[in-house]
C-alpha cells in the first residue's frame, strides 16, 4: 500500500468500469465514494489517501468509480444509468476482483445504489456503510427536510457557472488541499454530465426498500438533513446503528478529514461483528411479474382441446424466451399464467410489455401485474406478502394492460419506462388501498 495502487476495468457489456484492490482485511470491502470521485486522484489527497490506507487495515477494499464518474465510462452526458444498472455495474466490479460478497461502503448519492444493491443482492452484501446517507433527492412528505427542485435548479446553475474552479469551494473543501479539490472536481465529472445526472434523479426515492435490507448497517451522519436521513434510515432498516461523529475542526467537511478516526473504528467493528456472523439471509428484493390469458375459458371452447392445446404450447414458448431476454427467473406456470420474478423492477416492465406485444399476433390477449418487495423462500419455493400482491396487483389489470404498484415505479426513475395514473385499489386481502399504475411504454 506504499503506492497507489493499479487501475484496473471490469465490464458491464460495453462500459468500463474502473477500480483498483487493496489491502488485506478478513472481509471485501466496495468503497464508492461520492461527489466527487477519481480513483488515481483520490490518492493524491493526503487526508483521503489516509482514510483509504485506514480502510485497507480492515479489510481487502475494491475501490471504484461508479459509472459516468472519474476513470469509468459515460457514453454522453445524457447517458444516466437508472440505479438497477448501478447496482449491476457493483456486481460486475465485484466479479472482476473476484469477489463473491462485501462490506458495500457508500457516501452522498452512491448510498441510493448502495441500498438497492443490499436488498436485491443480500447474497452478494455482507453489510453497508452508509454515509451521509439519501432516500431521496429532493423533499417529499415523508422527508421534508431534504432539498426543494428550486434549490436543486440552483445548485445545477452554479455547477455550471463554477464547477471546477475556486468559485465552487464553498463548503466541500479543506484549505490545505484547495489546488488538489479543484482538479479532482474537474477530473470526477464533467459539469454537463453532474446536471444531467441530478435532474434524472431528482424523483428517485428509495423508501420502499429499507425495509428489505438485511444485512448489518452503519450510518454515518452529521448535522441537518444528514442526520435526520440516517435517523430515518435507522428506523426503518432492522439492526442498523448510526454515528454522527463531530469533526475536531468544527464545520462540515468530507468524511475523510477530521472524522475519520472514529469512522474507521466503527467500520471496524462491523467488519469484525461481520466476520463473526454465520446467519444466511433468506430475503431477497425482487420484482414479482403475474400474467395470465385473458377470457381463457371462451378461447379454449372456441379452439377445443387440442387447439387449446396448442396455443398455450405457443403461450409458453413466447413467454419463456422473453423471461431469458429480460433475465427473469420462471418460479411457477398454473393453466395459462406465469409467475416469474426479476432483480430488476425496469427489466421486470419491460418483459411485461414485451410479452403482451409478442403474444397479440396469436391472437392472446393476457393481463400482467407487476410488484417490487420482499420475496421470501419459503419451504424452497418463493412466498411473502410481495408475491400476494403481485398476484393481485395482475387480477386487476385488464386485457393488454400491464398495472404495477407505487414501489416498482418509484425504483425505475431513469429508465425510460412511462407510467400512467390507474388510481387507488383495494387489494384482496392485502391492508390499505394501493396505488397503481400503468406501464404506457418500456422502450430504454
């Protein structure tokens, strides 16, 4: 750890993505570290080439630049990945080290994937890091205290006006590392492309995932909408802890300058609880997908038996080699539906949409229900309050018509998929009315 370390790419398809491994700790750790990042920069700041060293005493570190950032690729400043393909990019940077499961470690906007990552791939997560943690951009009325549009407008005029230059240093930086600030600004990400990321996400909103994150979480906060996140995150994230360490100097500053002693102990000792821990997690977020053909019984009296027959062999081809395009896993097929299951609730929609189009020249018309939550395996099979109402979020939708929950279209901000209101509906069996709505288009 004398020298920087070598940079290395790993692939997501065609984006490089680049990061470099250190140290020997008992566990992996993924350091992501947010606005901004560089990962040959980054060590040319003494205070974060400390906190680096001080991260690879605990553990072997995978330290990478997510995509669009630093020494990773972005195609053009208009290409932002949704936070499903981050999460991607994550697994891919972790298959290149050769990784089979890490200490995720996430600050300021990288915490969003991070947490995604967590409850789609627990068994890829050991545990999170969580540092000045968001659940959303900007405010909502279950977090009012985050950023309105209108500040965030402003914040993207001075990035524009400023980014890159001492104009901008106004409260990120530390004075003895001005000259190095302003270079890394430059280096992490263009300006255009820092606007056109913010504005893509300004309606992201992770809440809806908290709950099916369970792996041993530390949050790190401070004064102000930080400290009120990770209270937040803290109540609704079981077994999780938070710190919010002051910095001697006083003031706010990144986490690698004067907090940084006690920040490392902490992750220090989660890694060491971790290490400890035998437990397997069995729950998993995943993005539930019913379909089933409409008015099946008619069509069936109409064709006979063995037309019937057919059909639904035909039915069946198509769906399947649809579920392999979007890398859905088929858990169940009952008569004439299917109950597949995604890790990505976009990928989940556009398999849906895809499914009713393939199917409309066999003259089949088929309703499709989607639903992102908790799956649980239950006696091996895959079970949970997410899989009853997937099923009856697809019993109300009507022929041709893809309906999804409030969750699946709050986690697929970015993707290109486009909702229309369907309004409120009782769920058999299922507490509360939920609001759902209309998958109108798939296309990326």
């Amino acid at each position: 750890m004398a020298r920087r370390p070598e940079t290395k790419y790993a692939w997501n398809g065609e984006v490089a993505l680049a990061y470099q491994v250190f140290g020997d700790g008992p566990v992996d750790l993924v350091y992501m570290q947010g606005w901004t990042s560089h990962v040959d920069l980054n060590w040319e700041s003494p205070s974060l080439s400390r906190f680096l060293h001080g991260l690879g005493r605990h553990a072997r570190v995978i330290h990478t630049d997510r995509r669009g950032w630093g020494c990773s690729d972005r195609f053009s400043p208009g290409d932002v990945a949704p936070l499903e393909v981050q999460a991607d990019d994550l697994a891919a940077v972790m298959d290149a080290a050769g990784s089979e499961r890490a200490v995720i470690f996430g600050s300021w906007e990288t915490t969003l994937t991070a947490m995604l990552f967590a409850a789609s791939f627990p068994e890829r997560c050991a545990g999170l890091v969580l540092c000045e943690p968001w659940v959303t951009y900007i405010a909502t009325e279950a977090t009012p205290w985050m950023v309105s549009e209108e500040r965030w407008e402003a914040v993207c005029r001075k990035i524009q006006a400023t980014w890159g230059t001492p104009a901008w240093d106004d409260f990120f930086t530390d004075e003895d590392e001005i000259d190095w600030f302003i270079r890394w600004c430059r280096a992490g990400v263009a300006p255009g492309a820092l606007v056109a990321e913010m504005r893509a996400f300004y309606r992201v909103d992770v809440r809806g995932v908290l709950p099916s994150i369970h792996v041993p979480t530390l949050l790190v906060g401070s004064a102000g909408e930080s400290g009120r996140n990770v209270r937040f995150i803290a109540e609704r994230v079981p077994g999780s802890r938070f710190v919010e360490p002051a910095d001697p100097s006083g003031g706010f500053r990144h986490h690698w300058y004067g907090r940084a002693p006690v920040i490392l102990d902490e992750i220090g000792r989660l890694i060491s609880g971790i290490r400890d821990e035998l437990a397997e997690l069995d729950r998993v977020l995943a993005t539930v997908l019913f379909t089933d053909i409409v008015g099946s019984s008619a069509v069936a009296s109409r064709l006979g038996d063995r037309g019937w027959r057919d059909l639904v062999e035909r039915h069946h081809a198509v769906v399947r080699s649809l579920l392999a395009r979007y890398r859905g896993v088929e858990v169940d097929t009952a008569g004439d539906g299917f109950f597949a299951i995604f890790d990505g609730p976009a990928r989940a929609a556009r398999c849906a949409s895809a499914i009713v189009g393939a199917l409309a020249p066999l003259g089949v018309e088929v309703r499709v229900g989607l639903h992102t939550g908790e799956v649980e395996t239950i006696a091996g099979k895959a079970g949970g309050m997410a899989v009853v109402i997937g099923a009856r979020v697809g019993a109300l939708a009507g022929p041709s018509e893809v309906l999804a929950s409030g969750t699946v279209r709050a986690l697929t901000v970015g993707s290109g998929v486009v909702f229309e209101d369907a309004g409120e509906h009782e769920l058999k069996g299922v507490p509360d009315r939920w609001h759902l709505y209309r998958v109108i288009s798939s296309a990326p």
